[in-house]
C-alpha cells in the first residue's frame, strides 16, 4: 500500500509513483482507516491517486493527499469530511469523474452515505444513499461505466442494486 506504479496495457509503459510526503502515516498498519482510489480527471486531463487514513498515533483525524500524473507530485487536501466516522472498503469506486466509498454518517443511528471525492474540483461531497429496508449482510458501492450502484444483499438472499446513487434517483432493481 505504500508503493504504486501505474501501468498502462495499451502502450506496456509504466511508472513508478514518487512516495508520499513525510508527513504521511508510512505503515498503514498503524492508521485505523487506510483508503485508495485511482480516476481520471477530465476538467484537467490527467490521472491521480487519493490516498486516505485516519491514524492516532502521528496525527489525530483523517489525513488526505493527491497525487497527480501529470504534475508528478502529491498535493494535501484540507477540505476533509470530518463529519463522516467511518468508511467501507478499501478502494473508491470512479464514476463521473470522482471517486467514491461507502460511510456512516452518524454515528448513533448509523445512517449511510457515499462519500465521493470530486478530482477535478480536489473537493469532497456527500451523496445520501438508499434507505435499508432490514438487517442487511452486505452493502457495497460498484461502478458501473459513468453510473454508480449500490448493492445490497439480504440474509433472505435477495438483493438489491441502486442504480445511478449519485443522480439521487431512485430506481431499484430486486434480484
């Protein structure tokens, strides 16, 4: 998690991705989250990497970096959500030119959001998502072209898909 190369199948080019600043936890197995996502920013033609943790022993809170293709360089986010007490799932999902993961917003009710990272504005916003209709065993945001999707799957073995979660529509399809 600490060492990235970004390899482009097309062309058989690679390269090898600077480290992240030093100020930046360097073992994520002392950070109690520790994210990723890699997306393509059309506003600005370029690829980047977000990397997040939440850590208490270098720093108290969320720290978020950014690193970018084409300037070859991480850059800090301050606009960090702190509202948000927990992230699902390693990896963000991208999807009209964000990323996204799975949180809980609140955590006395345990409602769920969709945190997206927008990567050409460099600015976090929250999507509401689907209400759970029961005890759930799994929920997780997909991509699925430019769409975002969440799935749900229930102990009963049905399950859920949300489609297009960040136009906020609502259309199910149970299967």
């Amino acid at each position: 998690m600490n060492e990235f190369f970004v390899f482009n199948p097309s062309t058989r080019k690679s390269r090898k991705i600077p480290s992240a600043p030093a100020e930046f936890p360097h073992s994520f197995q002392r950070t109690e989250t520790s994210l990723c996502g890699f997306g393509y920013d059309s506003v600005n033609d370029d690829y980047k990497i977000v990397k997040i943790a939440e850590c208490y022993f270098q720093f108290h809170g969320k720290m978020v970096i950014v690193y970018s293709l084409k300037t070859n360089s991480w850059k800090h986010i301050l606009n960090v959500p702190a509202h948000t007490t927990r992230f699902f799932g390693d990896w963000g999902m991208s999807a009209s030119g964000a990323l996204h993961w799975l949180a809980i917003d609140n955590p006395i009710n345990g409602s769920h959001i969709i945190v997206g990272f927008d990567l050409g504005l460099e600015q976090f916003k929250k999507l509401p998502a689907p209400a759970l209709e029961g005890p759930i065993n799994t929920r997780c945001v997909v991509s699925v072209g430019s769409s975002l999707w969440i799935l749900d799957e229930y102990p009963d073995s049905h399950r859920d898909m949300w489609e297009n979660v960040e136009k906020c529509e609502d259309s199910r399809a149970h299967g």
